[in-house]
C-alpha cells in the first residue's frame, strides 16, 4: 500500500470509512489490520487483531469507526 499497490488479500470496509480496507494476514492463526491509505503521506491502521470466528467482532468495527473520525474524514 506504500507504494501504491493494493494487498493480496483485502476487502473494502465501506462502515468504517471511506477508503478503508480489511487486510487478511494468515499468520500462525487469522489476523486483520483494518486501515486507509488514501492520503498522499500516510497510511494510518485503525486496528489489528486475531479474529476467532467467521464474522468480524462489532467491538473491532465500532473502535475502527471511532479511531477513523479522530483523522477528520
């Protein structure tokens, strides 16, 4: 995303934000970074977290939605 180019494995994340995507990391388990990269000289993660069943946890999202308004967007 730093250069330019998107992840292997995302999703848009339209109820947290705009511009904001769901990183899938498979690393010793399921890892999300939930972040936005639309902004010329940062990309700023919202949250990162192991996720333990199918559907995403509505704290994870709410903190995410919470943390993209302190941004101003």
């Amino acid at each position: 995303m730093q250069n330019g180019l998107m992840p292997v494995d995302f999703k848009p994340l339209k109820g947290v934000g705009e511009g904001v995507y769901e990183i899938r990391v498979p690393l010793n388990g399921a890892w999300r970074v939930i972040c936005v990269a639309k902004f010329v000289n940062a990309i700023y993660v919202f949250h990162a977290f192991e996720k333990k069943t199918q559907k995403t946890n509505q704290g994870d999202m709410e903190l995410a939605k919470r943390r993209y308004k302190l941004i101003g967007e």
